[in-house]
C-alpha cells in the first residue's frame, strides 16, 4: 500500500464531513478532483471505504477500520513535523561535547550558560577530560566535538584552529623565581617541578619544546598542580587559560620568554560527518567567542 498524507487527509475529510462538496472545499480541490483521489484510496486500499448514495456518504466496517488507522498515522505525521521544526529551530536537541579540563572549569562556562539561556531546550552534555581520551570520544561518536588540543594521529578527524595560549611560571612568593623576568624554558631546568600528566595538552606542548625539567611530582589535575605548588614543593609551568586555578595571594606568575612555546587549541569533530543543528549552533558560537579570549597574568 502506497498512499500520500495528502491522501490520507481527504479520506478524513469525507469521513468527518459526510459530504463530498464540503469535504472537497476543506481540502481545496475541485469536486471532480477530489472524488477521483476517493477512488484511488480505495483502489489502492483493495477495499470500499465509503457507502454512497445522492444525498448521503457513510463509511463501511472497513472504512470505520482505516480511519482510525489514518488518523493515527496522520497524527504521527504531524507530530514529527513539529519535532523536526523543534530541532531545526533548536528548541528541542542535544548536543555532547568533550573539552580539556582547564578549558571545561575556565573559558566554556560562560558560554554554555549563554547557549543554553538562549536555547533552553537543548540538553547539554560536557565531558572534561585530557586530551587523548578527549579526542577519543570524538573519534568514537560519543560526543558531537571537542575543544582540545591536536595530537600526532588526527586520522578521521579535522579541526579549525581556535587560540594560542602561551606559557607562564607559577611558583611561590619567596621562591627565588619570583623576582626573575624573562626566564627561558631552559633555565628552569635546576628547580624542582610539578607538572601535568604526558596525556595532557600542556605536557606535550612542554615535550614539542624538548623540555627537560627535574620532575618532582606528575599529576592529573591542575588544583593539584596549584595546591603543590602552593606547599612550596616546586614550580610549575603552565599555559595562559589555566592561569585561574594558580590566583592566590603566595603565589606569582611570570610570563615565559619563549614565545614560539604555545599550546594551540581547536574545535575538533569527525572528519565527514555532518553535525546537529544545535551542535553546529554551539559550535559555530564557540569559534565566534575565540576572539574574547584574553589571557590575565
């Protein structure tokens, strides 16, 4: 059986009108018009649908059958074209991102609040993770993108580059890094480190650079970079947009002078598969808002 909602959308027409003139009027067509596409329902049905007579249209028992049949489905029509529209004008979506943590507890908050204030619908889904799990979940299809760094293997994926971040020391106010200016990566080499995991951002960035510190301690997360360092077990060295978690009175911060270090963030999503409405929505916002980020040292 193939029958068109416009089809489908006469025959409830005569059902509820009784009437052929009236039911052609309620669906704008010619009276000729409309007794023909009657006769092809029921010719593509199989079945008489209709009992007529000169003054009187009723339906058959199997007519009274494929009217609640098509009043089921129009209604399920009807209902996904609303749904749809609900997306395409994104009252209604999801969108799942991955994002590296400094970026997820820092920059993104701001702007999902924004996103959702204007699209409050959408169901957000927000992942903070290091980079390679980060990109994983991209590569995997369980989130839409990522705000992240790139890595060495970006097989299947592409990106559109977002900032620059540069690097800075952080160390405590009477260690004797606190009065120096101008310190190069390479002279760091002698004070004891604290520094992120080699699955961060941050930690290949310092690798690309062929740094060479004196490890101290290695860790996942950069509250515990800043609460070590505050305990004056070390110094650190970390990028611009992470600089929030290291804003303490005993603590001081000083730009790096090597200013070809840089760790460079993307959006990064599948290579050939198209996003959500409400994804690209976020995402096109995301790349719109690159140019408020500024780095407070």
């Amino acid at each position: 059986m193939n029958l068109s909602s416009r089809q489908l959308r006469a025959f409830v027409a005569l059902a509820e009108e009784r009437h052929f003139t009236r039911a052609a009027q309620r669906s704008h067509m010619t009276q000729p018009a409309f007794s023909a596409l009657i006769r092809m329902v029921e010719a593509e049905v199989g079945l008489r649908l209709f009992d007529r007579s000169t003054r009187h249209v009723s339906l058959t028992t199997e007519g009274e059958i494929f009217l609640s049949g098509a009043l089921r489905l129009l209604g399920d029509f009807e209902a996904m074209q609303e749904g749809m529209s609900d997306y395409a004008s994104q009252r209604q979506g999801r969108v799942s991102l991955a994002a590296l943590p400094s970026l997820a507890a820092g920059w993104l908050p701001g702007i999902l609040a924004d996103y959702h204030e204007r699209h409050p619908g959408v169901r957000l889904e927000l992942r903070d993770a290091l980079l390679d799990p980060c990109l994983d979940m991209v590569r995997n299809g369980q989130v839409d993108f990522a705000v992240a760094a790139r890595r060495a293997d970006m097989s299947e994926l592409t990106s559109d580059f977002l900032y620059a971040d540069d690097f800075f020391i952080v160390c405590r106010m009477d260690h004797p890094l606190a009065k120096c200016e101008g310190m190069r990566l390479s002279a760091l080499a002698k004070w004891p480190r604290i520094q992120l995991a080699r699955g961060s951002s941050v930690r290949q960035a310092l690798d690309g650079a062929n740094d060479k510190p004196t490890l101290l301690l290695e860790v996942e997360h950069l509250a515990t970079v800043a609460g070590l360092v505050l305990a004056g077990l070390g110094i650190s060295v970390v990028p611009g947009m992470t600089l929030f978690h290291f804003r303490h009175p005993s603590l001081v911060i000083r730009p790096l002078a090597d200013k070809r270090l840089r760790r460079s963030l993307y959006l990064v999503r599948r290579k050939g598969k198209s996003l959500s409405v409400a994804a690209a929505a976020l995402y096109e916002q995301l790349l719109e808002s690159r140019e408020q980020i500024r780095v407070q040292a």
